[in-house]
C-alpha cells in the first residue's frame, strides 16, 4: 500500500508525536509498504493561528501523486486530521488541549474575551466535521479515547502505540530518580524538583528540552538543590538507555497526560514508576504497588513515594520486572495490523 | 465574555417574557450575563457581546430593536414573521417613510406601492391577513450577526429570505418539574381535553369546537378547558357549548393546574408566523399527550410525544379521531406522557439549552473576527503568490474552509 501519515511538527522538537509518527512510518516500510511521512510544522499561537493550521492542512491534496492513489492516510493529532482523504484513518495522539480540557485551567492559551471564546469553538468545529469524516478512530490511550467521545461524540478504540527500541540494558542498582520528557509546566517536573526539596536524600537526572527549563533551573537554584539535581538537556537514545539502567525509578506525572510513552520506556528497563493521582494515560497502566506508586500530586506525596522506593531496592526491582510484562504486550503487529484492516 | 441581555422580563405579560425568567438563572450560571433595563437601547457597560430577543409584539420588542440597530449583535427570533413589530415601529410612531422603505425592501415596487394604500387608508392593514407574504424580517436581520432560533422551519424560512449569517437551532427550554397541589377534579368528567394561551383565529378554535361537538357524540361526559382571553373577533362566548368550561385571564400557578388536570393538551396554530409555543412545552413538563397542527415548530415535535393533525378541509374531522383514539387508549396516552416527560428532560432541558446559547454567543460573538483572522493569513498568502480574488482557486480555499468550519 501507499500509506502517508501525517503529524504536526513543532519545529526543532521531538516529542511522543513525532517518535511515533517516525515509529509507524518505519514500521509500515518494514512490511513493505510505500510509506510518506507528512509533516507541517506547527504553530498554535497567537490568537486563531491553529485554525489556519488546520486550513492548510485541508488544503493539502493527497488522493494521488503522478496519477498513482494514495492509498491509506493515517493521521495523528491535531490539526493534521483535518487533512482530506477518502481513506483517512485517525490514531488519535490527542486533539487541541489548550481549547478542551486545558481551557480555563492552569495550562490553558484562551483568554475569555469574544475572540479567544469564537477560537475555542472554532476549533471544536474543525474537529467534529474532520475527526467525523474519518473511516476509523483510534486512540492512543482510554484518556484520549474517552476525551473524544465526551466533546464530540465520536467513538474511537484505544490502540497503545508500543514504547520506541531502545538498546535497552540490564538493570542495574540505582543511584537517582530520572524525569524523562519535554519540559514544559504541564509536565510538572517541578514537583519532583520540590519533593527533592523535602528530602535531602533524593537525588535527581532531568532528561529533556523545553520552554520550562529556565524556570525548572531557578526553582532547583531556590531550592538550593544544586549537586543533586542534574539536568541531562537533550540525550541520543543510547544515553537515554543508560540513564534508564541507572536510575532508582523514573517519575512521570504530567498533569492529565493523553498516554505517555515514558511509562513503558521504564518499564522495559525493569524499573518502577513514580506517577500522581491525576496523571490520566499514565494511571492506564502504571498500577499502585505492582509496578509503581501512584500518589498525590503535591510534593509531599512524591518525596515520600519516592524516599520509599529508595529504601526498599527489592520491591522496587520486582515492580520493575513486572511492568515489563505490561510494556511487552504492547506490539507493532498489533497495532500495524489494526490500522491497516480498518 | 460579558452578555448584554434584552428581553422583555416578567411581570410583563408575554410568552418572551416568561421565556426569558426561565432562561436567564440557567444561562447567568454559565455565563456573565448584564440584563438591560427596559426602555435603555444603551447596552450595560463592559458587555462584550448582545443578545436580543425578538418577537412580533411593537410593545414589548420595539425597544429591543432600537437597541440592536445601535449595536449589532446575536438575535433570538422567536417570531418569523415581524410585520406587526415593523408596522408598530414606523407606522406607530408617524414613519410612513420607514414602512415603504421595509415593504420596499421585501416586495420592491409593488411593496411600496401596498405600503402607500396601507398608510393612506386605502387598503386593509396588511398585518392583518397577509403578513406571512411580507415578513419584513429584514428590518431585524441587518443587525444580527447571527441568529438563535427555536425550529428548523425558520431556520429554513432564513434561508429562503436570503439570510447568509450563521443561525443557531436551540430548542425551547421546558419548565422543571413542578410540584402541583389543588389541581382541579373534574368529577365524572372524562376526558378532559384542553387548550391555553390567548385564543385567536390562528389557534384554529373553531375547528376545535367542532372537532370537540364530533367527539362528545361517543364521549358524552367529554370535557373542552380553553384556558386564556379572547381575541375581540372570535366571538368566544356564543360559540361554545355544552362540556365547555371558560377559563380567562389564568395566572401562572392557576395555568399549571389546570394544564395538569388535562388528558389530552391540543395546540393548533395556522398560519404560523414561526413560532413556538410555550403551552406545549408546559405539557411535555407535565407530561401530557399533544394534539397539534402540522405546521412550522409543531411539525418538529417528536411523533412520540405529538399527534399532528393537517391544516386542509378535514381538519376538524381528523382532529376529531385523533382526540377519540387518545381519549380510548390509555396506553397511548401513557406512551406519550412518559415520551413527554422525557423529552422535557433531554432536548428540552434547561441546562441543554443554557449550554447550546453559550456555544452560539461564544461561536458568533467573536466568530466573524476568528473567521477574519485566518482569511487574512491565507488571503494575504494567496496574493503573495500572485492568486487574486477572481481565481478559482480562492474559491477552492473557500471551499476548504467552509469543510473545517471556517465558514458561517
């Protein structure tokens, strides 16, 4: 088949979207598919800018290229289903946040002023007309799944994207406690960096890149965790392998997250999570003294789970092992399978 | 977002009115909403966004209108046709020159001409027997960034008239559940059939009465309510007849009881002028089987919850067997009380409809300048490239946009 699959690109960034557009993009050409990755770089502000996003995606023309069709459109996350295709699929990493959940919350963009109010509901249009005319809708995770349905009464069925192959490495005993992903505030990263605050004893590795790392810096600076905290910026897959192998458990808890690949990427290194209560696409697998702990998003709550993990390695190594089992029943047969027999 | 509200409000006597005392507590939860004090065509300070309610009455809307043509805003048509409001507006005030401009608009020359014979009393006034054919709408529509209305059917009559604005489908509000108490027993008499609000020629009473004689004929303990005043050339009073109990000038309470003492609530209308009826949704409140014409909003009723009866010459025979089947088959009845009921609580549900009017002001309060903003980027772009405004591909931009949304 002639697939392509479309994601949004923030430019000079690489988050979940982006490894999984480039996962399936690969996947599909391992079993022999013609496969074009699709990428418009993304911009979502200031005001209405998302929905000339959006527009520029409709006004792509992909039903053929030198008179061959495209066969399948596989798209991922907003704005790039509004694309036009009669075979579009939807594996839904999740829609505009900012103008659902998000909205009117600590991490929302619109003002309540008439246009930012027309925005949002702009945006709910573009998705009920473009998510609607889809063959299928998947979903990354239940929390994605049942956003959907809940603002726009569609149904899609969940389908995990598998964790991306690192060179994943044997556990070894850990030194700290590591935060993998994009920094921004709704990541939440300083809660472990205030949890580090509380407890003397906790020591931290901050992977990852973004627009709050300034702000994560100085809060560790007010903190005065300088020596405990190291932030790792940006790491090659090989470096994030190792870190992984190092740590005591790694702590995911962004606010209301969509899925979170990071979860799995632990996991598949035989180590525990750390997460909170109202981390969503997390708390779908990480599961409360199985294959982690689940706590209060407050710093208290987090030095304390992890303050025990670090005193308990022999539960920590155990959970670790049996979220392994979780992350390797995710597959790409499956998911690969599914898409294309939709 | 801050609503400048204009509505008739209770204790004015008007269906907008009560309509507007139901509304606002469930919108006023949802949204900052500032009602504008009578009379005041100024909107409230610091509003953001206006909202009008409209209907035929010059009395109670005329006011409304004045204040819409000093700020545009989102319009709330509960009546399609407005010549009555427009003839009050000029007519009533001494502007002759504004009611030929209206009808001029409408029905160009000859419009203008028939707005001349109305103004120099040389022909019937026109609001009289033909307003349907000049529903002088304009005159409300050229402020209107959008359009809220209560029926497919008008929505559809916007369309004819040439309206191109966005319009908006929100349906009536039904009152919650209400606790009655002293709700009349008409002992030995069943079944009780009734009909409320101000009984005109347009409420088909006299096909009513008819259909009502036909069925006393098998039901002879049959009891006809007509509940509300009289319009002067009715002539009410010697029209009916035995098994009929007169009812004026109800109160609110005094109306509930009475609608629930009903079997059977009957609500006819033709023509119509697009309206609604809040009789008919106090009876899906309580509950209660329609009889309705199968006209405009009426005909949008659910077959659930309404039996619709064709305006044409057997009107008041068909009625007849729609009142007999209803009064024989408890059943029915209690299929479409509970349809009712459910109705009332779902597409008619208060927050439902607070929730749809927050979506519309949000959508069209600031959607022209959303709808601007992107056109710009593209139009911008598109010239950029050398694309000018002729070109078929702008129209293929348009296209796509109207497909994500980004059209009206």
């Amino acid at each position: 088949m002639r697939i392509a699959v479309c994601a949004p690109q923030v430019l000079f960034e690489r988050g979940g979207t982006e490894i999984l557009a480039e996962s399936l993009a690969e996947q599909l050409r391992r079993r022999e598919h013609e496969v074009e990755e699709i990428r418009l770089p993304f911009k979502w502000y200031p005001g209405a800018a998302a929905l000339r996003e959006a527009l520029q995606w409709r006004l792509l023309d992909l039903d053929q290229t030198h008179s061959n069709p495209v066969d399948l459109v596989i798209a991922t996350k907003f704005p790039s289903y509004a694309i036009r295709h009669p075979n579009k699929v939807v594996w839904l990493v999740h829609q505009f946040r900012q103008a659902y959940e998000l909205d009117r919350a600590e991490f929302g963009q619109f003002g309540e002023d008439p246009f930012d109010r027309a925005t949002v509901r702009a945006v709910h249009r573009v998705d009920q007309r473009t998510l609607a005319e889809a063959r299928r809708l998947f979903a990354i995770s239940r929390n994605v799944a049942d956003r959907l349905e809940s603002s726009t009464g569609l149904h899609a069925d969940v389908l995990p994207p598998p964790p991306q192959q690192l060179a994943y490495r044997p556990p070894q005993d850990g030194e700290y406690f590591l935060s993998v992903g994009r920094l921004d505030r709704a990541k939440r990263v300083g809660l472990l960096l205030e949890a580090a605050a509380l407890d003397k004893g906790l020591e931290l590795v901050v992977a990852g890149e973004g627009p709050d790392r300034e702000r994560l810096e100085r809060l560790s600076t007010e903190h005065g965790l300088d020596g405990r905290v190291t932030f790792a910026g940006r790491v090659s897959d090989e470096e994030l392998a190792d870190l992984y192998a190092r740590c005591i458990a790694v702590f995911y808890a962004p606010f209301d997250e969509d899925f979170g690949l990071v979860p799995y990427e632990a996991f598949l290194s035989e180590k525990p999570v750390v997460t909170t209560r109202d981390a969503g696409g997390p708390l779908e697998v990480v599961v409360d003294r199985q294959n982690g702990l689940v706590c209060e998003p407050a710093p208290a709550g987090v030095a304390e789970a992890c303050a025990w993990l670090a005193a308990h390695p022999d539960e920590a190594r155990a959970w670790g092992r049996s979220g392994k089992l979780v992350a390797e029943r995710i597959t790409w047969d499956t998911v690969v399978d599914r898409l294309l027999a939709a | 977002m801050k609503v400048a509200y204009f509505s008739p409000l209770p204790p004015e006597r008007s269906g907008i009115a009560d309509y507007s005392a139901l509304l606002l507590p469930a919108l006023s939860e949802r949204i900052d909403v500032k009602v504008a004090k009578r009379a005041k065509t100024k909107p409230p300070r610091g509003t953001d966004v206006a909202l009008y309610h409209v209907g035929n009455n010059p009395e109670a809307h005329a006011w409304i209108v004045d204040a819409l043509r000093r700020r545009p805003g989102l319009v709330v048509l509960h009546d399609f046709v407005l010549h009555h409001l427009v003839a009050g507006m000029t007519l009533g005030r001494g502007d002759v020159g504004g009611y030929l401009e209206a009808m001029q608009r409408d029905a160009g020359v000859v419009g203008r001409l028939l707005a001349h014979g109305v103004a120099d009393q040389l022909l019937p006034p026109i609001w009289e027997e033909r307003a349907a054919d000049f529903p002088l709408t304009s005159v409300v529509l050229d402020g209107a960034d959008g359009v809220i209305c209560h029926s497919r059917y008008v929505e559809g009559k916007l369309r004819e008239y040439g309206y191109a604005g966005p319009v908006r489908v929100v349906p009536m509000p039904a009152w919650p559940s209400v606790e009655l108490d002293d709700v009349p027993q008409h002992e030995g008499r069943s079944p009780v059939i009734g009909c409320f609000g101000y009984l005109n020629r347009a409420k088909r009473i006299p096909e009513l009465l008819e259909a009502f004689e036909r069925l006393r004929a098998r039901f002879p303990d049959a009891l006809l309510v007509l509940g509300g005043s009289t319009a002067p050339d009715l002539k009410l009073d010697e029209a009916v007849q035995e098994g009929v109990l007169r009812l004026e000038h109800l109160d609110e309470p005094t109306l509930w009881r009475n609608l629930a003492a009903c079997d059977v609530v009957v609500s006819l209308r033709s023509p119509t002028m697009g309206e609604t009826s809040g009789m008919v949704v106090r009876a899906l409140s309580l509950g209660k089987p329609l009889a309705v014409s199968n006209v405009g909003w009426f005909s949008e009723l659910p077959e659930s919850v309404a039996i619709k009866v064709p305006v044409d010459e057997w009107e008041a025979v068909t009625l007849a067997g729609v009142l007999e089947q209803l009064a024989s088959d408890d059943a029915l009845r209690q299929r479409m009380g509970d349809a009712a009921r459910v109705a009332a609580r779902t597409e008619h549900d208060i927050g439902h409809v607070a929730n749809l009017y927050v979506k519309a002001l949000e959508e069209i309060g600031g959607g022209s300048n959303v709808r601007n903003a992107v056109v710009k980027d593209v139009a911008r772009a598109a010239h950029d490239v050398g694309i000018d405004q002729n070109d078929p591909e702008l129209s293929e931009i348009a296209a796509r946009a109207r497909e994500v949304g980004l059209g009206n």
